[in-house]
C-alpha cells in the first residue's frame, strides 16, 4: 500500500514472522475456508458485526484437538486434575474478535482467491497491490513445525517482493517457533545471508546453515544494521480510567456482569451447609 502511494521510505526495514502472503499452501486451516465454510461464517457475523473470539479460538484448538481440547476432558473433568501453569496456552487463549467486513474481505482474497500474489488484484481503501513494488529490507521468519502457516508458504514471500530478503526457519511449532528465548537449549534456527530470486524453498533448506540457540540473536544483529538511534518514547495521555475497557469485557464474559462499572459485581460467598440443631433433653 505505501509503495503503491509512493511512501514506502517510511518503513526502513520490515520483519514478518509465521506469515502468509501466498495462500495456496494452507495445510489444515484449509479444511475450514471452502466457499461453503465462509459463507455460512460471514451470515453469522452479519448478525452482530463481528466474529466472536471464542469462535476463533474454536478453530484453532480443532486443528490440535488431542492437545488443546481432549487432554483437557480427561485430564480436568474425568480425573480431576488441575491444568499445568503453561505461560504460552495463556496467551493463546487471549482471543480476539475479528470485524466482520475485515474478517470476510480476509478470508476471501486471500484464502479462496489469493489475490496477494496477483498485482493489482487486492486493494486496500481503493489502492491496489502489488507485491513486486515493495523494494523494503525484509526479514521473513518460518517455523519448521508452523501447522497454520506452513514454512514453505512462509519462504514464499521471498520470492514475491520486489527488495532484498533474508528468510530464517526456527525450529518448533507456530507460537513456540517464535517465543523461542536465546536460554532455550533446545532452540536451533536454519539461515543463510540472504534468499536468492528463484530459488524454491526445498533449494533454500538444502544450502541454509543450522545454528544453535535463538533465532532472536540474528534477527537482532540484521535488525540494528537498519535502525536509528535510540529514542526516548513520546508521552501518550491515558486513554481512560483502569483497568480499561477490555478488561471490563472479559469479566462480563467469564463471570457474567455488565461491563460498565469498574469494580466487578461482588463475590458472595455460599454459606456453609450445617445440621440442624437438637433439642436438649434430660435424663431422669
């Protein structure tokens, strides 16, 4: 959109991570975007604006349902278990809602029609596309266990942008692949300086070097090659009173209040069951 309007200069440098631009490799996610699919989700969404969150997150737990759904009745509900604390899954189930005219006009051109890889097929408020304008320093993360955008669909974009890329491969999975911290032992990552026009992402796996450790720690090397000087972040007056609107929300929907006040409805607590009392008698 910035190169189509002539201000691509804004943006010196451009990291992307587990992200799709060429949809023709979907892997399962594909299994919920035919025609059909969508367009029964776009008539729920016409009724209240929006797709709800836990609609989302529905999805997405049906893609690893071993994991994320039925480890959870056997474990929580049939033997009684606590959940583990897992830092990652509390993120994860963070949903968000999706506008509806943003999630269909999504799901359309990219999914169904792919409209990205084709110039001037996709616009943005009436400006058309073209991905072979984009003359931006990219840096262009897969995950090699990625089951929502597979990393042979990630490299894609290398070859779709007009500028000069580098493509990196973490190992791990789509959450994992990214939060992936330079203490993590097990953590390996697969690159090489820069990805060459034409080249197939096979091609690419065969020549990329394996590193030990984060991919963070070569992310931050090309990054700081193309960035300013540090500068102290602006002074922002508060939005509104705390905690906020979205924690507002949330505890109206976990626990059924309105919203609107700032102190959640009171907890009252269940009295405690107890016997009735017994008269006294005397022995004569």
């Amino acid at each position: 959109y910035l190169a189509a309007k002539g201000q691509a200069a804004r943006v010196n440098s451009a990291t992307v991570t587990n992200t799709l631009v060429d949809f023709s490799l979907l892997g399962d996610l594909g299994v919920f975007t035919d025609e059909a699919s969508v367009t029964r989700l776009e008539e729920r969404m016409r009724e209240r604006g929006y797709l709800e969150a836990g609609e989302m997150a529905g999805t997405f737990n049906a893609l690893r349902a071993n994991d994320l759904i039925w480890s959870y009745v056997v474990n929580n509900w049939f033997m009684g278990k606590e959940p583990p604390a897992f830092d990652i899954l509390a993120w994860n189930g963070d949903s968000t809602r999706m506008p509806a005219v943003m999630h269909s006009q999504y799901l359309r051109a990219c999914y169904l029609q792919n409209a990205l890889t084709k110039p001037g097929a996709f616009a943005i408020d009436s400006v058309k596309t073209d991905l072979r304008k984009i003359k931006t320093p990219m840096y262009v993360l897969g995950a090699e266990a990625d089951h929502i955008a597979l990393w042979a669909g990630s490299y894609a974009t290398t070859q779709l942008v007009g500028g000069e890329t580098k493509y990196t491969l973490s190992n791990s999975g789509h959450i994992a692949g990214i939060v992936n911290p330079p203490d993590n032992p097990k953590a390996c990552y697969w690159t090489k300086p820069r990805a060459a026009k034409g080249e197939s992402a096979h091609e690419w796996r065969e020549s990329a070097t394996r590193h030990q450790g984060s991919w963070w720690n070569d992310w931050a090397a090309w990054i700081g090659k193309r960035a300013g000087s540090m500068v102290a972040p602006a002074t922002l007056p508060p939005g509104e009173p705390a905690p906020g609107r979205y924690v507002l929300n949330e505890v109206a929907a976990a626990f059924g209040t309105n919203g609107t006040s700032h102190k959640p409805a009171p907890y009252r607590k269940r009295k405690k069951a107890t016997a009735p009392k017994r008269r006294q008698t005397r022995r004569a």
